[in-house]
C-alpha cells in the first residue's frame, strides 16, 4: 500500500493535465452546489467555504454561472469574464479546459455543464496561478476517495481473512500443544499426531516425537541396567547364604537372616527402580476383588506361619478401577507383609475392597492404646510402603495411613472406578 501511494503520488504530482482537469471538476462541483430556486426562478448563494476565494476582487480565481438561456446568475469578473471564457452566446460542450499557462501553479481555465431541478446551468472557473493553492485539496482528495478509503476497506478484509485464516490453520498446533503436556514417554501409544497440521509444525511435532522416544528408550535402558544389578546382587547374596547353611552356630542363622532382610531390600529397590521406567501404556480393566483374593490366598499360609490370621471382605459391588494387575497385587501385598512384620503374635489382619479402593488394617488388641505411635513411613527398611505409595501415584490413586484404638489402617483410594477406554492418539 505504501509503495502504490507513492507511485500514486508521483502519478498525480506530475501530471499537470490530469491535476487540471480535477481541479475544474473539483471547482464547479462545489460553485454548482450553491444553485437554488426562489419563486420557480433560479437564484444562487455562493457556498460558505468559496466566498473568501469568489467573493471578493483580485483573489486569483474567478468564476461565472449562467442557465441555459445564456443569463449569468453569479459572476465574480468582468472584464475577465469576457476574456478569458467563451462568449454568452455560444452554448458551451458539457466539459472544456484550456490551459493559459503551462506547469505549475496552475493557471487554466474550464468549466462544465450541469442539470439541477430539471434545468441546465453552465459554470465556469479560472485559476489565474493558484495562489491558494487549491490544487493541493484537489490531490489529496482525489488520493483519499479513491485509495486510501478502498484499500483501507480491503486492508480490514484482508487483515481478517489472514487471522481467521492462520487461526483455523493453527487448530491443530492448539490441539497439539494441550496434548503435550498429557505425553507420557513411558505409553507406547502417547505421542503428538500431524494430522492436519501445516507442513512446517508437523515437522516439529515430529522432532517432539522423536524425543519424547528417546527418553522413554533412556528409561527402560535404565530398567535393564536396574534389573542386571538386582541380578548381580542376589548371586552373591544367594552364594554367602549356602555357605552359611553349612555352619551349625546361632550367630550365622543370625546372619542369614540378615542377608534374608538385606535380599529382600534389594527385590525392593528393584522394584521401585523399575516403577519409573514403566510402560504405561499396560492399563486395562482389572477386578480389584479378584486380584485381593489371589494375593490373600497366596499369602495366607506365610501370615498364618508367622501366628496372625488373614481375612478378605468385600464391602461393595463395584470393584472394577483402572489399572495394571501386577502392580497393584504388588502393592497388596506389601502392605499385608508390612502389618505382619511390625505388629505383635497374634493380629489380626483384614483386606477390605471397599468402593474405589483397597483397605488393609490391622487389629492389635492385645498392645493396643491411645499412645500408640504411628511407624514411619516404611517398612523395616524404609522402602516397603514408598512402593506402595508410588504405584498408587502411578494409578492416580492416593495411599494414606492412620492410627486408631484398635490398630493402624492403610487404603489405596482410587479417583475413578469407571470401565476403561484405550487412550486415543492425540
């Protein structure tokens, strides 16, 4: 737009020709809008904004306007008159120019014909070196009304097809940017889908790809690496606990029970290393009443060795959640095995599946008391229950524990129980 009004300007600017056949037009337009009728003959009052110019003697300008009998209704000249337009007699053509002095200012003479109320009327206008320069108006106006206003009109058009335009193609980018902070590297199935992105971002969204693959390839290189220490670290462990075997003194059973505590951390640690390199993309559907009983029935006979007692009840018919099986008979079972181990001969220890969750409680009678401390937030190792807490994050899922008169109560509460749908590529 800026180059076209220069090239406009310096059209308009040098052509003298064209500037004063405007200059006429522009001229007898505003002499002409002063025509009237008073008692069905014609009058005239000279417009408020041309009096300074045709109201007075020696401005410059002068003008004259007569009906088609040749009569003259307004004429600002004389002598001038007669010299410089046609004569009263002759009927003038519609439009006539003719320019006194070539260049600028401008010094011509014209005028045109008009037809108000029925009649016609014949104004003439001359410019003896435009001392007002009235040409200056003439351009400007003439570079206003038909430039600056339809390409300003087109401007707001075009301005708002472009923004409608690149905010329709920027949809999929919006969608795409609310579904990368939902990307989990650990899911196969997450990742940012270019459909109907534009050529240039679905490059990008590829190279997110691409890196969000490779962290998730780093973290299960890091559950190998885990699994392979875990692996190294039981041999050994398993071979110094056979050679102990061998030694019939009270402080090698001391020992390997040690090395049992010590074997048992290690599986522990293993698992919780492996919990951040899981693929989440093994969520289904699982029966939380179901996956109680299986562990109850596997562990029954260790907690019934270790003089407690074990009792499964389920307390609602709704025991669908969404999850991984494994993870969460992981986490049921730590908790049975941290109430064994930290309450005195003789609990009673009860699994409830309860609605959106899993309750684990045990009932100390015999050491009960108001005092009774709630232990850290571990097992003997510190590592049991943080298992359990992370799996439930996982899950999002949320573990808490309390302590009442009777013992201490642990609960995996899940958010949702509804059936499950496979996520959608986003």
């Amino acid at each position: 737009m800026l180059v076209q009004l220069a090239v406009v300007f310096s059209d308009y600017y040098w052509n003298v020709g064209e500037l004063s056949r405007l200059f006429v037009e522009q001229e007898t337009d505003r002499l002409a809008s002063g025509i009237g009728n008073i008692g069905g003959e014609p009058a005239y009052q000279l417009p408020a904004g041309l009096k300074d110019r045709y109201g007075k003697p020696d401005t410059g300008y002068v003008a004259r306007i007569r009906n088609a009998d040749g009569r003259v209704i307004f004429a600002s000249c004389d002598n001038e008159c007669e010299r410089h337009f046609l004569p009263a007699d002759i009927r003038p053509p519609d439009f006539w120019l003719r320019t006194v002095t070539p260049g600028k200012p401008l010094t011509l003479v014209g005028g045109r014909a008009f037809a108000i109320n029925g009649k016609n009327y014949f104004v003439d206008v001359a410019s003896m070196g435009d001392p007002e320069n009235v040409v200056s108006n003439v351009f400007w106006n003439e570079v206003r009304e038909h430039m600056i206003v339809p390409m300003s009109i087109l401007l707001v058009l075009v301005l708002g097809a472009t923004l409608l335009s690149v905010h329709w193609a920027l949809r999929p980018v919006h969608a795409a940017a609310i579904a990368a902070d939902a990307i989990d590297p650990m899911d196969a199935r997450s990742h940012l889908s270019v459909k109907g992105m534009p050529l240039e971002i679905a490059h990008l969204a590829e190279a997110v790809n691409r890196a969000f693959q490779r962290v998730g390839e780093l973290m299960k290189s890091q559950k190998l690496l885990t699994t392979g220490i875990a692996h190294e670290v039981r041999t050994p462990l398993a071979a110094i606990k056979l050679e102990l075997s061998r030694i019939d003194h009270l402080r090698a059973r001391k020992a390997e029970a040690d090395l049992d505590e010590l074997a048992a951390f290690v599986g522990q640690l293993t698992a919780l290393a492996r919990l951040d390199s899981f693929d989440h993309g093994m969520f289904a559907n699982v029966d939380l009443a179901q996956i109680c009983t299986e562990v109850v029935e596997q562990l029954a006979p260790w907690v019934y060795q270790n003089n407690h007692t074990l009792e499964l009840q389920v307390q609602t018919e709704t025991t669908i959640v969404l999850g991984v099986e494994t993870l969460l008979k992981d986490s049921i079972r730590n908790l049975i095995e941290n109430a064994v181990k930290h309450t005195p001969t003789g609990t009673d220890i009860i699994v409830r599946v309860i609605a959106r969750g899993v309750q684990v409680e045990d009932l100390s009678l015999a050491n009960c008391s108001k005092d009774r401390q709630l232990p850290e937030h571990g097992d003997g190792l510190g590592i049991g229950l943080k298992i359990v807490q992370r799996i439930a994050a996982l899950h999002g899922a949320t573990f808490k524990q309390q302590q009442s008169r009777t013992g201490r109560l642990a609960e995996i509460t899940f958010s949702k129980t509804a059936p499950y749908r496979a996520p959608e590529t986003w």
